[in-house]
C-alpha cells in the first residue's frame, strides 16, 4: 500500500500532465470565441509525433540528439520528488527542492545547448535568451521555495518538498498569510516563465524573432520533438502542484481525497493561465528580467516576513 | 538656373509626351532637388524607351497646388544621382539602373532591386555578362563590423505562411543597429508585361499587382485609361468605385489591427479583428461577388451597379461591424499591457518620414498630411472629402491608432455614399487611347499613394506602363524605425507598416 500511494502521484501526473495542455487550449479558445480543439488533442499529437522517423541535420552532433532524451529525463526525475495533496512524493530526502531546481536547469541546459548545436542564429538567439530567462527565474524558485519551507517549518515539517508541501494547511495561512500569498505570487511568475507562457514567451506565435522556447526546438522533430512536448507537459504539472500545495491546502484525513482536490485544483492552474493568455499582451522581451526579479523581490520579502 | 516646372497635369489628366519639357540630366537633377526642398515629394521616377536610348521622367506631387509637375531628360549611359542629396529617389535610381543599365553617378548604394536582366539588351549596370545568373538575393550586403557583432539572416522563407522576402539584421546582443531589406523573389515582369497594352490581360494584371489592394490599383489604372481615351466615369460608377476602395481599406485595416494584437500574443483583438476582417471582406464581395473587389472597377465605370435592397443591407452590416470594431479596436488602447508594446517601438522621426518619403499609414503617423484623397483629390474625391487621419509620435502606436481612425472615417464614408448614391449608369464607353501622351493618376490605397503613369506610342498602345505601390517609398521606413530597435520587435515593426512584397516587386 505504501509503494502504491508512493507511486501514485508519478503515475497521475505521467498521464494526466498533457491534459493541461488541453485545458489551456480551450480556455483560450472559449475567450476568442471559439470551440477549440478537443481536450484531448495533445494526446493525439504526442502519439501522431511518435509514430513519426526524425530527421537530422548533418551539421548536428550528439548533443542536439541528446536533448530532448535528457530534457525529459531531467524533467521526470523531478517529477519523483513532487507530492501531491498529501499523497507524499516517491522519493525525498532533506533538500530536495535544490535538486529537483538543479534537474529543471538541467533540462533548459540541454535544450539551449541542442538550439545551439544547430548552429540557426534564431535558434542561438531562443538559448541566449532562455538562459536569461533561467537565470533568473531560479534564484526566485528557490527562494520561494525556501520561503514556503520555512513558514511550513513552524508548522513542523522537513526541509524535502514531501516534507514542506504537505504540512501547508489552512493553519498556515492564519499564521503566515502575507507570506504565502507573496510565495504564491513569486511562483506564478516563475511558473509562466518557465513553462514559456504570456507574458514571458508566446506559445502560439509564428514569429521565430519573439520566440524563446518554440524557437529552440524548430529543428526537432518526430519523437524528439514528442519528447519535447511531454516534457513541457510534466513540467507544468511539477510546477503546478507546488502552487497548488500552498493555495489549495485541503487537508482531509484521506491522502486520495486531498489528491484529488489537488489534481482539480491543477486544472483551475491550467484555466488560470489560458485566462492571462486571453487577456493581456506579452511583455516586450526587454522587460522580462524585470518581471523576474519582481517575482524573486517578493520571495525574498516573503522570507524575511518568516524568519523575522 | 530657372526650376523650369513649367509643366504640369492635375490627378487623373493627360497630354501631349510632347509638352513634358526635355532637359539635360543636370537640369533635372537640380529642379527636383529645389523642387522636393520647396515640400514637394517624388511620386514616381522612371526611364522609357525613346530614339536615343532610356529617357528620364521624374513626377514630383506638389501638394501646395495639387498638381503633378513633370520633367524629361535623356540619360544616355549615366546621369548624376539624385539620391546623395534626396534620400527619395534612392530605390527609384537602383530602379533605373536595374531595368535600362544606366549608371545614376554618385549613387550610395547601387544595387540591384529585383535581380532581372537590363530591358535593353547588351546593357548592365554592373557590368554583369550576358551568360552570368542573377539570383535573388545574391549580392553585398551592409555589414556591421565589432566582436559582439553578430548578423541575423531571415528569409526568403518563412515560419509563416507569407510572402518571401530576405531580411538582413546587423546586431548587437538583441539591439538591432541596422537592416537591410533585399526583396526581388516575387518578380512576374508585370510591367513589361503591361507594355504593348491594353489589352485583354492588362486589367488581370492591374487587380493582381499587389492582390490585397486590387480595387486601389484598378482604379488608378481606369483613371489612366479613361484620361487617355478621353472619357471619364459616369457620377454613380465614380462613387461605387469610392464605396469598394474604402472598403478594402476598411478590411485591411482591420485585418492589421488584428495582425498587431496577435503578434503580441494579446487574443481578444486578434480573434475579434480576424473574423472583422471577414465581414468587410465580404461586403466587397455583396458589391461585385467577389472578397477583394476583381471585375468590379472598369475603364469607364464599374462592372457592377449597387440596387437600392443591398444597399440598405450592406449600410446595415457596415454599421454592425463598426460597432463590433469599436469594441475589438478599445480593448487596444484601454489595456496597458498593450501600450507598452506599442508606444515608443519603432519610432520614424518626421524629418527622416519626410527625407525618406513615406506615404499613407506609415507618413500620417508622423504627423504629415500626407493624403491623396485630400491633396490630389480624383473622382468621388472632388466632392466628397475624407477627413485626413493624423498622429504625431510615428511609433507602431500612431501607425495602429491611424489605422483606427481612418475605419472610423472610411466607415461614415462609405455609408454616407451609399444613402446618396448618384443616379445614372455605371459604365460609359472608352474611346481609343490618345497617341503620344502621358496620362498618370494617384490613388489613396490603404496602404498609402499609388501612382499610375501610362505614356502611349504613335498608335496609342502603352509604350511604357510604370506603377509605384506605396510599399516601394515604404520599405526604407521600415528599416529606418529598426534602428535601435529590440530584434524581437522587429516582427510588430513590420506588420505595422504591413508592406507588400508582390506590389514592390511587380
């Protein structure tokens, strides 16, 4: 019973991740008026894509092959030190949250260095602004991290995401409220940064002079590139489920209810950024260092709230 | 030395080739230079064929009187560039040089523009033998030199489905200090094609110059014709062509509105726009059948006449769409994630507009009122104003609330011609074209002054048919608003002007 409930969240967010793809996807279409393709589609789309041969540039060596293979890999790793509700996370140990920042930048590190293997100067130009991107969205991601670690810490936890992330509860927003409202903030923005969303980055644009994310992975196709989409998929979730610890703190007594709250709470995560998408312009390129650090402002504020 | 701009013809005119004064090359070069200082603009510059190898033909709009003043000189195998001192006729020069192989001296930048061979057989500018392949694209470009220089190559094909065009940034990090535009991929030879004309294809290739503008440049040629052949449009058809011309404005400008919120991934405008566009696409079409206004503007008159049952009905739809316009067009100016995007991107300064002479959207952005409609008023024009839709600051803002204004005006506009709609027939008769004369007509398109100049042979028959698409004054703005720009705003930049690549490369 216990393997099962360890393995549980790993297996849920495995198949239900591309599902927020879908949600987005239809949020936005039902702001523009549209129908919007089925919930479903990014599921057909990964499986068209792995149906698919790929097709290398002779130009490319190891690394650009290597990827989206690490990228996922990376990805999914740190999907095994994510809890979910209080359904504990399959494996943790004191710090983990450094590990599981480490893994994320990881991933972006082989994506920026397959855009640059390739040697397209659009595609030189998407890495040198992710790793931007990246490099500022981590410091803030750790430090909200640490921030929610220490308000839950007076709560009686341990320094592991399965240690901090379930011992949130409604308690301690009553104790730590400006904290946790300014963490939740913090990882918002981390959170479209990351995942390459408005106003950080455009999903759905053409346009390969704004792109960040989708410029960096034109070259890629067929499974690499389902690779690719599955682990922007997960990446959502990982991200996600830390947000929704700290803002949908439903403790009940069993560990499959709190779950599943947490699990719908994901997909008002999904609804919430197809809402921005649906509403406000991105940010010029210039002005998302500045985003960033407002988010890593407020965790630091946040912090030094906690430990005052 | 006198100016000698003894010659002129107003909008939609034509005379004796005969009366166009024929001076040296000197001359000409001095009387533009004085005559551009004194606030005219080059409106169209071009070689054609005579006795004596290329002759020269400058038209210069003089907005203080309305009027097109005309000058001729022969080049033979060089003749002294205009464009060290008037930046205008930069493209206009490597223009001439590309189609009759001769050498405007003193030329900056004397490229080729559309990488075709010499009209004149033997002939080339650059000395390229007979046998030698001219590839699009393939030449010199500007270089920024430094360590953390670095040049950024897009096109000729695109991510998106639009047309091909070669774009060449110089950059620093993401600071973009200077681009260059290198166009030619969408030559067809239209205006060769044109010549020996009219015939039964020159009306297809008119409505097909630049395709998103068809009604625009039919009309300027129709005016052509109908001044050659000595007739004009009947009162109603004049009006009806006005109603389609406002229309595609309408369309186009709302389909940009919409291009612009969604190249700045902001949804609502861009879903709205998109299906906006639609509904005055097919307004133009309840006109004459079809979207883009083909078969409906006809030397003569209109090749549709507008009943009193879709009359009404298409007032109604314009004013629902309007209104629906207002909304998806508020949301713009009313959300500030919006303007931040738009306001100081891309900024033209009003001397370089002026220097570079830009025309339409892009010209009125920058506070010049620079409007055919108004200044070289043509048909409906005469009677019929529209008022001239100004902003001062010349950023991608300006060039978007321009655009929303002229909606505003072209709408009133049009439903206004639709309640007075002149009575009478829409088609009237062209006589034969008069021989040995130069005829020209300027037309407000969308997208800015379209100019139509036809000059006829003994028999009447187009020895040479020029057209300058607004896009041709324009490009060179584009790359002056990149200076100093963010790489990843070129692609707002650009659709804020909106120019046409078929229109430039004829």
């Amino acid at each position: 019973m216990e393997i099962l409930e360890r393995l549980a969240h790993t297996v849920l967010a495995a198949l239900l991740a591309p599902l927020l793809l879908g949600v987005i996807a239809r949020t936005k279409a039902a702001f523009a008026g549209r129908r919007g393709p089925p919930l479903v589609q990014p599921y057909r789309d990964l499986r068209r894509l792995l149906g698919k041969g790929a097709v290398y540039s002779t130009t490319t060596s190891w690394v650009f092959r290597a990827g989206p293979t690490v990228g996922l890999a990376a990805i999914v790793t740190a999907l095994l030190f994510v809890p979910l509700g209080t359904l504990p996370a399959a494996f943790a140990f004191p710090g983990d949250l450094v590990a599981v920042a480490g893994l994320l930048g990881l991933a972006r590190l082989f994506s920026g260095r397959a855009a640059l293997d390739t040697g397209s100067s659009f595609e030189g130009m998407g890495a040198s602004r992710e790793a931007q991107i990246g490099a500022l969205a981590e410091p803030a991601l750790l430090l909200a991290l640490a921030a929610a670690a220490s308000a839950a810490a007076r709560g009686g936890g341990d320094w592991s995401l399965s240690g901090i992330l379930p011992a949130l509860s409604g308690a301690s927003w009553i104790a730590h409220g400006p904290t946790l409202a300014m963490v939740t903030f913090a990882l918002l923005g981390v959170f479209l940064a990351e995942n390459a969303r408005v106003p950080v980055d455009d999903p759905a644009t053409h346009l390969e002079l704004t792109m960040v994310h989708e410029v960096m992975v034109l070259d890629h196709g067929g499974p690499d590139l389902a690779f690719i989409l599955y682990g922007a998929a997960l990446k959502l979730w990982v991200l996600g489920s830390v947000i929704v610890a700290i803002t949908v703190p439903v403790r009940t007594g069993s560990a499959w209810v709190n779950a599943a709250v947490a699990a719908g709470g994901m997909v008002l995560v999904a609804v919430f950024v197809g809402i921005v998408e649906s509403s406000m312009a991105r940010l010029r390129l210039i002005r998302v260092p500045q985003f960033l650090v407002g988010a890593a402002v407020l965790a630091v504020v946040a912090l030094a709230l906690v430990l005052r | 030395m006198a100016t000698r701009l003894t010659f002129t013809l107003r909008n939609g005119e034509a005379a004796p080739l005969g009366e166009v004064p024929l001076v040296a090359p000197g001359e000409l070069r001095e009387a533009v230079l004085r005559s551009v200082e004194a606030g005219s603009r080059l409106s169209a510059f071009f070689g054609a064929p005579a006795a004596k190898g290329v002759r020269l033909h400058a038209v210069l709009a003089q907005p203080e009187d309305g009027a097109f003043a005309i000058l001729a000189a022969d080049a033979g195998e060089s003749f002294p560039s205009l464009t060290p001192a008037c930046p205008e006729a930069h493209l206009f020069e490597r223009e001439i040089a590309e189609q009759w192989g001769v050498r405007p001296e003193g030329h900056p930048w004397l490229k080729p523009v559309r990488f075709h061979r010499s009209y004149r057989s033997g002939t080339d500018a650059w000395g390229r033998a007979p046998g030698e392949p001219i590839e699009p694209g393939v030449t010199e470009f500007f270089r920024v030199e430094g360590p953390e220089v670095h040049e950024v190559a897009v096109g000729p094909v695109h991510a998106g489905v639009i047309e091909p065009g070669h774009f060449r940034f110089q950059c620093e990090g993401e600071t973009v200090h200077h681009l260059e535009v290198s166009l030619g991929y969408q030559h067809r030879g239209v205006e060769r094609a044109l010549a020996g004309g009219p015939d039964k294809r020159t009306l297809h290739y008119v409505e097909t110059l630049a395709g998103d503008t068809t009604v625009g440049h039919a009309t300027a040629h129709a005016e052509v014709v109908e001044a050659l052949g000595g007739s004009a449009a009947p009162a109603r058809a004049q009006a009806v062509r006005a109603v389609a011309l406002e229309l595609e404005r309408l369309a186009n400008h709302a389909g940009d509105l919409g291009a612009l919120a969604g190249d700045i991934g902001f949804q609502p405008t861009a879903a709205f726009c998109g299906r906006l566009r639609g509904d005055f696409l097919n307004l133009t079409a309840l006109l004459c059948g079809s979207r883009f206004g083909r078969g409906l503007v006809r030397p003569g008159g209109a090749g549709f006449d507008l009943d009193e049952e879709r009359a009404a009905r298409g007032s109604e739809r314009i004013q629902a769409a309007l209104r629906d316009m207002a909304g998806a067009a508020g949301l713009l100016w009313s959300t500030s994630s919006v303007l931040a995007r738009f306001e100081n991107t891309g900024r033209v300064t009003r001397e370089d507009c002026v220097r570079l002479g830009l025309v339409g959207v892009a010209a009125r952005a920058c506070g010049l009122e620079r409007d055919a409609r108004a200044e070289f008023p043509s048909g409906i024009y005469r009677v019929a104003q529209v008022p001239v839709s100004t902003w001062r600051t010349g950023d991608v803002f300006a060039r978007a609330y321009v655009r929303w204004l002229e909606v505003q005006r072209s709408a009133a506009f049009v439903v206004e011609q639709i309640r007075a709609l002149p009575g009478g027939l829409v088609r009237s008769g062209v006589g034969s074209l008069a021989p040995d004369s130069i005829a020209l007509s300027l037309v407000e398109g969308w997208r800015g002054e379209i100019c139509h100049v036809a000059l006829t042979d003994s028999r009447g028959r187009f020895a040479r048919y020029k057209v300058v698409d607004p896009s041709f004054h324009n490009w060179q703005g584009l790359a002056a608003a990149m200076r100093g720009q963010q790489i990843s705003d070129f692609p707002l930049c650009n659709k804020s002007f909106n120019l046409s690549y078929c229109g430039q490369d004829l």
